[in-house]
C-alpha cells in the first residue's frame, strides 16, 4: 500500500456549485463533525491528487494595503472551546481557528495533510501509521508530539468525560472499554513509536480515515489542558493559524471573541489579516444590519428575508443549502405515543403548507422537504417510500386528527419552542398558523430567551409540544443526518428515537460500498414515526464589504478566514 504523503488526499465530493455576483462558481469547503460521516466515508475510495487552492472572488480594485483585523459574526457559543467537547456550530467554527489537526478539509472538498507529514494505511485499511510534522507548535511553544495526539484522542473517547464528539474514536480498537463501571483511561488502538510517529489499530476497515481525522474530535492538546479542562476551554492553547488575543478581555461572553495570528504555527494557513474579531450578535437581522453599517466586513448566513442582490451585488454567494429544518416532537410525550402519536404526527406534517412557506418568506431560495435526509445529499436513495406524508393535505391532516381524537381526546395547547435570538420567528409563527387553521387546536410560537437556554431545553426532551430542529452538516451526505438525529445512540438524537431495524440498517450502510438503498430503507421507516417532522433546507448565502479580498467560500457557507484579507 504505498504512502498518504502527498499534498491532497481527495474525497470524491459531488459539489453544488456556488453562485457569485459575477456568476463564477464557487467551490465546497468540506470538514466532519459527527460520527455520522464515518459511515459513509468508509465506503469511500481515497485518492490522491495534487493541491489546487481556490481562487478567491474577483472585486474591483486594488488589493487593501497592509494586514488589518478582520471583523465577522457568529452565534454566541454555547460553551468552551475545548475540541472535543464542541457540540455547536459556533463553538466548532472558533475550534478550526485556534487548532490544527492531521488533516483538513481544503474548500474544494480535498482532504490536506495539516500537521501530519504522512498517513499510511495497511492492506486492509485497518492499521494506519501516522507521521507529525517535525516543529509543529502550541501557541504557548511546546512542540506537537504523538503523545499530543494520543493523550487528547483518550480524554475525549474516556466514558466519564462525557465529551460531545466521543462517539468518532469509536472505530479505534479499545473503545468500548473506555466505558461502563471499571472503564479504562487508554485507547488500547493507540501505540506510540516514537516522539514524532504512532499507530491506530481499528476495528472495521475505513479507506478513508484521513477525511475522519479533521474532526475537532481528533484536534491534539497540550500538557496544559489536562491540568484545568474547563479553564482551558475558557482561554485555549492550540496549534492553529490564531490564538486567543492576550486582553484579559479578548473573550467577552455574550458579546465578541478576539483572535489573533499565532507565532508558533508553521502550517500552510499562516493569516494574511491581523486577526479575526467574531461579533456574536442576537439575531441574523442585527448581524445583517451591521454588514450594511460597515461594523463587520462579512457574514455568513444572510437572513433570508432581505434583497442581498440589491444590496450586495458583487459581493455575494448562494448555493444550495444541506441544512434541515424540521419540527422535533420526542417520542415519549403524552398524546404522540403509539397509534395515537403515529396519527398526529402524520396530521401535523400535512397540516403544514411547505411550498407556500419556501415561496412566501424565502422567496423560494429553499427546498421542501422529500425525506429526512435533503435532496442534495449524493447518498439519500430518493426518492423515499413515503414521502407523501410531507405534502400539503389539509383534508387528510383534519381526519388523522380526528382519528387520534378517538384513540384519546386533545387537550391544552401545541407549543413550538425556538430560540428567539435567530432568524425563526417568521416561519415559526407560520407554521404555528397553519397547524391551527387546519387542525382547530391552539398552537403557540414560543421563543426562548438565548440559543443555550433553547439548547438546554432541546437536549432534555422535557417539553410539551415540538421543538424547532436545525441539522447542519458538514458534508453533502445523507449519514450526517440519518445517524446522528435517528440512531438510538446518536450523538444529535432530540426526538429519543430507538428503532432496532434503523440501527441495524444504519450499521449495515457503514459497511457498503453503496449505501444508497439502505439509506432509502432508513429514510422510509423514519417517515413512517416521524419522531421528526422535516420541513426544507435553505439556501446558504454568504456576503461581505467591497472592501474585503480573498473570500472563498465553501458549500458549508463559511470563508475560509486565514485568507480573508
């Protein structure tokens, strides 16, 4: 087998293109998240290409003079930037900034070698030898070993930790005995070789582990971490392109997050602006009205409610979204049980007018639904077996309710909680709208106060009525949403959903060559529970200042920020 040594290793990524203010296509920038991706990715061939970097949107010009800070918006974090036990979105984005990995996702969707000199799989994929950079360094100076890799990959696979992304060091070999009553400290798949070189034994074959490795899961630590975890995360030691500003305030909770260039880093992302500020603002409409002020320089996630082409006509990107919306309703709440439960939730789904909503508040920049997974998935297996059940029927949803009604008469109102510091109020309330124009109950839009007091409330499953469901991938694969939302030990399960048949389904696509059936079978008995109502993806739309250079921007609609200038 010869050696992962070269610049790129390529995933064979069928990417949407993006579409520019002067019609260019833009190109994907892929990273993984969950472990949903190890399934698919194993079923993938890897290659090895040479490295291409994009090119960045033409603007008119010249180019600014001299490195300044660039400002951006981001949601508030939910909790510390400690790698592997980052669950959100916002918390993983600032993770890419501060640390470095042995691989990373390039924009095109290729995998790079970052601080790994050389990945070298067996004959069967399942020993793979790792080589680190020689003078790769933390921010505070102490060198990058295999111990640095080893040592973070057993906190964050070690049951008690308890950490967010635990689940992708599951195909190491000695991961489960990281849990239960006596676990043990030490993945036993791990074996140091030298100061610079380890190996990872793994259970199953995976052709394409390097793509799994640019996980924040598999990001290395330094010495420091382990002393205080949880002040870590407050003030983090990595090894990537910025590092935390040394302000005592450079972090202000709630308010905004100052980076900076990292002396120390030797990798090919060294920043070409003095520093990033995130500004994390209460809602997309507030971070959209500072675009237009000049208070930031760019944002990603444009609300879909405001004439972006009028405003910034050569200076914007969209392109098909792989994020889900949808309706959470958790499978133990009282009156959606059984039949009873099976009949309402099929009722609300078609009591819900998608096409309208798409047209009239997105202005069709939007997809309905067709399945659990979206359309753009490349492995979705659509069309799916019952997928008529996201339809607009309102016939049909009034006389599903009445049946429900015989089983067990409704009481009280339909609630659906949402966080109000985002963008969802308007589709909410028209959801809300049409629930109770065609199903006679009183639905209610609730809000809570800020996205942690929302994220509290949607992991406990501790509510009456439905929660608003937003499954953001970071790759175009219908895994990333079949296994984390659906599996019974799914790292984004809100619903508690637990099918043996889905499981083992999901087991069996991890395995194929082709999962495209499998996951057609998967997305069919979904839409026969419907522990979750899917409801359309949005577009991705990204737009900055005429004064910023050197935007790319990936199909996860995020810049690439080193190179923001």
């Amino acid at each position: 087998m010869p050696p992962l040594a070269a610049t790129i290793v390529k995933a064979p990524l069928r990417r949407s293109p993006r579409h520019t203010g002067d019609g260019k296509a833009r190109t994907a920038k892929a990273s993984t998240q969950i472990r949903s991706v190890i399934a698919v990715l194993a079923a993938l061939p890897l290659a090895l290409t040479a490295c291409s970097p994009a090119d960045s949107l033409p603007l008119d010009g010249a180019g600014a003079d001299g490195a300044r800070v660039i400002r951006t918006s981001l949601g508030n974090p939910d909790g510390p930037l400690y790698p592997s036990d980052s669950g959100s979105v916002e918390q993983i984005v600032l993770v890419k900034q501060i640390f470095a990995g042995l691989t990373r996702h390039a924009p095109d969707g290729g995998t790079v070698l970052d601080d790994a000199e050389s990945i070298e799989p067996n004959d069967d994929f399942t020993r793979w030898d790792i080589t680190i950079r020689d003078g790769r360094r933390f921010a505070d100076g102490s060198p990058v070993t295999a111990d640095s890799y080893i040592r973070a990959w057993n906190d964050a696979a070690y049951g008690p930790n308890l950490r967010l992304q635990r689940n992708y060091l599951e195909p190491i070999v000695g991961f489960d005995a990281m849990d239960g009553d006596e676990p043990t400290s030490e993945l036993s798949g791990l074996t140091r070789t030298g100061d610079l070189t380890f190996t990872v034994e793994l259970t199953d074959p995976m052709s394409t582990f390097a793509d799994v490795l640019a996980s924040v899961a598999f990001k290395p630590l330094p010495d420091a971490a382990f002393d205080d975890p949880e002040g870590f995360g407050m003030r983090p030691i990595g090894n990537g392109p910025y590092r935390l500003a040394d302000a005592p305030d450079a972090w202000r909770q709630g308010r905004d997050i100052n980076l900076v260039p990292n002396e120390e880093y030797r990798g090919d992302l060294v920043p070409d602006n003095a520093g990033l500020t995130f500004v994390f603002h209460r809602s997309a409409d507030a971070a959209y009205a500072d675009l237009r002020s000049g208070a930031i320089d760019i944002l990603p996630g444009v609300p879909s409610t405001v004439p972006v082409a009028e405003h910034f006509p050569d200076t914007r990107s969209s392109g098909p979204g792989f994020g889900m919306r949808s309706l959470v309703i958790p499978v133990d709440q009282a009156g959606f049980t059984g039949e009873e439960g099976r009949l309402r939730r099929r009722a609300l789904s078609l009591a819900i007018d998608r096409p309208l909503i798409v047209d009239r508040l997105y202005d069709g920049l939007a997809v309905p639904a067709s399945g659990p997974a979206p359309q753009a998935t490349r492995d979705s297996g659509a069309p799916i077996p019952g997928a008529e059940v996201l339809g607009h029927d309102p016939e049909r949803a009034r006389e599903l309710w009445r049946e429900a009604d015989e089983i067990a008469e409704w009481e009280g109102p339909f609630p659906i909680h949402f966080p109000g510091t985002g963008d969802d109020r308007a589709w909410i309330e028209a959801v809300v709208a049409q629930i109770e124009s065609t199903l006679g109950i009183d639905a209610i839009a609730k809000p809570l106060p800020t996205s942690a007091a929302f994220g509290e409330l949607s992991r406990s499953g501790k509510y009456v009525g439905a929660a608003r469901g937003s499954l953001e991938p970071t790759l175009p694969l219908a895994s990333q949403h079949l296994l984390p939302a659906f599996g019974t030990d799914g790292p984004l399960n809100r619903s508690g959903y637990s099918n043996a048949e889905v499981d083992a389904l999901l087991a069996e696509a991890g395995r194929a060559d082709d999962p495209r059936e499998l996951h057609r079978r998967i997305s069919g008995i979904i839409l026969r529970d419907l522990p979750v109502i899917p409801l359309w993806t949005v577009d991705e739309s990204v737009a900055w200042s005429a004064e910023l250079y050197g935007v790319i921007v990936g199909w996860d609609g995020f810049p690439e920020y080193a190179k923001l200038r």
